[in-house]
C-alpha cells in the first residue's frame, strides 16, 4: 500500500496552522499540524513520504534549528521555510541547511500550492534515488574483497591484463572474477557497474 503524500506544518502560531491546515485540506492534501519543533519531533519519522512546511522564528527550537537538526539525521522530505521576519541572512542559513524554498508570511496561497508541488516532485525523485542507493548497497554487499577490488579497477577502464597485473593475479582468474561480478551484479556492462558505485558513493554522503 502507497504512504499518502503528507505536509508536516510546524508552526507557533494557532491561527496561522488553522488557516494553512484548512487551505490545504481544501487543495486535497492531508495535513499533519504541529504548534512546535519538540512536537514534530515526538512524531518521529515514520512517514517520509512527504514534505515539510515550517516557521523560522518560534519558542524553543527555531525552524532554522528545526532544519539542521533534520539535515544532519539525512531526513529525506523536503523542507520550505517562512517567515514574516524574512531577511538574507535567514535565507542563506536556510537554503545552507538544506531547505529547498523560501516564502515570506503572510504566504501567497498560489505561491505556496506551487511550492508544494515542486517538494511533491522532488520527494518522488529523492525516493526513486533512495530505491536505486539501496538497490546498488544490496548488490555490491554480495562481492568478495577480491571481487570489489576488480570492480574498482574495471571501473577505472582498466583491461583484464592490466588488473590482472595490477593484483597479481593471471589473467584467467581475472575472467573469473569478471564472470562472478556480472552474475552477482546481474549486469556485464562497465557502464552499469560503474552507476552502481555512483549511487553507493552518494548514499553514504
């Protein structure tokens, strides 16, 4: 069963959440309200799939500590930050912890639909991402040392008889290991290998 698309709102001012939560349950979206950070975060994180809609200046832990805190646990929703004290500083601090838009309060409805639709977008691209990063950890767990260490080298360009000198190993035994790997990795194309290590090297970032 498909996780519903969830807007997680965060915001210290009761009428502000009332009149966001009801616009947006209007434009058919499920809405979760929270009136603080310690109470987003109580809700924990078991659904991800969706975005995250908070102020910048409330008691407690501000948004802007709200959106570090989340950066750095690697929280995949997407963030859109606002205030109604918008000024550079608080947007670069935003946008450095990894907030993907920025909306001054009072908030434009149709510049805030738009914004939410573009966090939709980039919530599926990040989940397909997350699929492939978990996909290539699965395949590339299944090699042997020596295997990885061919892996690595065919992704270099280099030739069986340079890998086979490079570990001292005959170029037969090479083939072999070459042969385990497209088996394992269900893939023969030094393209495809490569992209896997690609999208193992971005998930561990």
């Amino acid at each position: 069963m498909t996780t519903p698309f969830t807007i997680f709102l965060v915001d210290d001012d009761a009428d502000v959440r009332e009149a966001l939560g009801f616009l947006l349950k209007t434009a058919g979206y499920r809405v979760e309200a929270f009136a603080d950070a310690a109470a987003f975060l109580r809700r924990g994180a078991a659904d991800h799939a969706g975005c995250i809609i908070m102020d910048i200046r409330m008691p407690g832990m501000s948004g802007l500590q709200l959106l570090e805190q989340l950066s750095a646990e690697g929280d995949p929703r997407p963030v859109l930050v606002m205030t109604g004290h918008a000024d550079v500083n608080a947007c670069r601090r935003a946008f450095k912890g990894g907030a993907i838009d920025f909306l001054s309060k009072p908030v434009d409805e149709n510049a805030l639909i738009e914004a939410i639709e573009g966090m939709r977008a980039e919530a599926v691209a990040r989940q397909a991402k997350a699929a492939e990063a978990a996909e290539a950890r699965g395949l590339l767990a299944r090699l042997t040392p020596r295997e990885r260490e061919v892996l690595d080298l065919v992704s270099r360009g280099f030739a069986t008889r340079e890998i086979a000198e490079t570990l001292a190993l005959s170029p037969r035994t090479v083939d072999t290991h070459r042969a385990h790997l497209a088996e394992k990795l269900g893939t023969s194309s030094v393209a495809e290998m490569v992209r896997l290590l690609l999208d193992e090297a971005a998930a561990s970032r």
